[in-house]
C-alpha cells in the first residue's frame, strides 16, 4: 500500500519557484530557439514574404538545396568510447589564421533587406565569436564599414567577376588595403540560377509596392520601420538598380570569366585566393596545380545550377585527391553542428554558414545571429563530446558513415 499524507506547506514552497519573466519579447523568442529549425520559424513570421523567401529559395525546384540537407541527414555516427572529453577543443587554422570555431559567416547579397542590420550585425557577432566573417560583392555594407565594424576579427571577401573588369579589379584592391585577409573567388556564377519564387513575388531591388507587399506588410510594421527609416541600401559594386536579383545579376556577371581572370586576381590580392563553388574532383585538382590556397565545395546553396553536385558527397573523394595540397572547405545545407563535425570529420577544414545565419539575423538581427552561432556551437562540442573526439585534429573519416539515398544508375 503507498502511503499517503498531506503535503505540508515547507515540502510545496520549493515547487512554487517560477521562472522570472523577461519583458524583453525579442529576447524571450530567440532564448526559446534551440535549434537553427527554430529561428527559421521566427524569421518566417516576422519577414516580408518576398524577402524571406530569396533567402530561403533555391533554384527552380529547389533539389539541389533539399538533397544537400538530406545528405547531412543520411550520416551515421560512430562514436569512440572511455575517451576524457571533459574538455574540447574547437578552435582550427584556416587559410593562414586561427577561428575558434571550424565555421565562419558565408557571403549573402543584398543582406540589409533581410534585417536593416545587415552585414554589420554578422561581422560584430563573428568578431566576438572569434570565427572569420565574409562579405559578399553584393553585399549591403561597403568594404571599408566591415572593417570598421570589425577591426581585429578576421574579414573575407567574396569576388564576382563582373562584365566591367575594372569593378572587381578595384574591390580586390579595395579589401586588400582594409587589411581583408582571404579573398573568395567566385566561379559559379555565370549567369543567374531561375529563383522561382522572387519572380512569382515579383520580388525587386529595391523593393516596390504592390497591393500583395501592402497586404503582407501589416502584420510586419516593425520590417518596414526599419527599412524605411534607416539609410538606403548601398552595394558593394552596383551603381545601379532595378530589377529581380536574377535581372541584376545576369547585367553585372560574366559568363567569359576564365582562368586568365584568376591569374590576374591573384596578382592583385595580396592575401590567400580562394576558389569559391567547384563541383568536380578534375577541377579541384586543376586548381590545386595552380597553387591556389584552397577551395570551397559549393553548388551557390542550390541557387544556381538545380540538380547540382551534392558537395557533402564529393567532399572525401576531393580530400583524397588535393587535400595534401590545398585547404578543402565546404558549404550549403548546413543546419546543424553535427553537419560540421560530420564534415570536419570526412577531410573538411573548415565549413561556411549562410541561411543559418541569415535566419539568425532575420528572427532578431545582431542577437539573433549570435543566437545562431551559439546554437551551432553547442551543437558542435556536444557532438564531439558524444563521439569522444577532443579535438578536431582527431575526428576521421571512421567517425562517420554516408548512407546513399541518391545512388547513380549503372551505365
């Protein structure tokens, strides 16, 4: 029989303890986050249709995006065990430099229309994270604003190579002198990818009003107060606007960009060339021949080619082929810590997180996007705790299986 008595007042006021409330909304929402999933939700609801879905869209189809997170989802972990990981060390050398984490802000265009923050609000918080930060050329801040707002943090740039030459010979220029250290040299980019959802949005730079951006604008006053009330968007490299990103993009870029380009680029930059969006084994050893300082596996986050190569898929095969010769990073459809520690494991040097971040930066701007990298932290050193690896040097490709969803047909 279980006994029973009547509680006495002593053994309840212990339970009577509630949580002190924060009156600070923005700040109890992105507390509540515990996962990137989480701040996807909130930037959803509280971002214009039309500017949350060019983050989030892909191209056509959108398959080359949703097979890229399938593969981080299709890994099986083999963890060590009775190794001492009450300490663990996620800090790594890339491209010349320390990071303290083995992850960094990838390049986003057009990044204060997500958040009036912006660019700045990702260079702070990667600054005070101790993790490298990149500037697109078609960023939202200028070269000289990053550097400003991010003095002792380590700063990248990412290059197009555009139809007038002297545009991307001068922002080399430009982000060598700010003390820029990596230069990302973009070669995936043609021509614009067909972003089905900004033309269905009728999505423009600037924005323009629609009876549809009204009526999706009510809900979201405090978007259109940032964005009306703070100074107008700069890029980086367009003088002018007007148009889809597509439309933009298929006027500045260079469809004849040649390895002559990156000769001359490397010339003019005088910290380590990076070749941004190779999707192939022969042509990362091409480059390896040329001496460039690394790589980075990246099919643009799906946005340019749909049904593009799965860079979590080649990444061991590239490892084994140039990994002795140059550095081998990597990006699109990271969600989570453990799709870094998976990559790290399988070769990777390093790995670059844009929608993680962009969702970070629309759900609470600079809180938001060192909620994210929090979240992405915790996520990493949990992981690693988990497999009993204490350092990153010591993850192997043995720590993780790739499970094939995708498997070619025999030819």
């Amino acid at each position: 029989m279980v006994q029973r008595q009547l509680p006495k007042p002593r053994d309840i006021a212990p339970l009577m303890k509630f949580k002190k409330f924060d009156f600070n909304a923005s700040r109890r929402r992105l507390d509540a986050a515990l996962t990137i999933e989480d701040l996807h939700k909130i930037a959803k609801r509280r971002t214009p249709k039309a500017a949350f879905d060019y983050t989030d869209g892909a191209a056509e189809g959108e398959f080359s995006l949703t097979r890229a997170r399938e593969a981080f989802q299709d890994i099986e972990f083999n963890p060590s065990i009775l190794r001492d990981v009450s300490e663990v060390d996620t800090s790594c050398e890339i491209f010349g430099g320390r990071s303290a984490l083995p992850f960094g802000i990838a390049p986003t265009g057009f990044t204060r229309l997500m958040q009036t923050e912006g660019e700045i609000a990702g260079a702070t918080a990667a600054g005070a994270a101790g993790i490298p930060f990149t500037l697109s050329t078609l960023g939202t801040t200028s070269i000289e604003a990053v550097k400003e707002a991010n003095p002792d943090g380590r700063n990248w740039f990412q290059l197009y190579v555009m139809k007038d030459r002297e545009i991307s010979y001068a922002l080399t220029e430009r982000a060598g002198k700010a003390g820029f250290d990596t230069l990302f040299f973009t070669v995936d980019t043609p021509v614009a990818g067909a972003r089905l959802r900004d033309k269905r949005n009728g999505f423009s730079i600037p924005p323009q009003l629609s009876l549809g951006t009204v009526l999706n604008a009510i809900p979201r006053p405090w978007w259109w107060y940032d964005f009306l009330t703070t100074p107008p968007l700069e890029f980086a490299s367009l003088s002018s606007t007007g148009g889809t990103v597509g439309e933009l993009l298929d006027k500045a870029m260079d469809p004849s960009i040649s390895f002559e380009d990156l000769k001359i680029i490397r010339e003019l930059f005088p910290g380590k060339l990076v070749v941004k969006g190779v999707q192939n084994v022969e042509d990362a050893k091409q480059l390896a021949s040329l001496g460039v300082d690394g790589i980075v596996l990246s099919n643009h986050g799906g946005r340019q080619l749909d049904r593009a190569p799965v860079p979590f898929h080649l990444l061991p095969e590239v490892v084994r082929e140039v990994g002795e010769d140059l550095e081998v990073t990597i990006d699109t459809g990271i969600m989570n810590g453990a799709d870094i520690v998976a990559s790290i494991a399988l070769g990777a040097k390093f790995t670059l997180i844009g929608r993680a971040y962009l969702y970070g930066l629309m759900a609470g701007g600079r809180a938001g996007v060192d909620r994210t990298i929090e979240i992405l932290a915790d996520q990493v050193q949990r992981t690693m705790k988990l497999l009993e690896v204490p350092n990153l040097a010591e993850l192997e490709p043995k720590h993780v299986t790739q499970l094939e969803r995708l498997v070619p047909r025999a030819r």
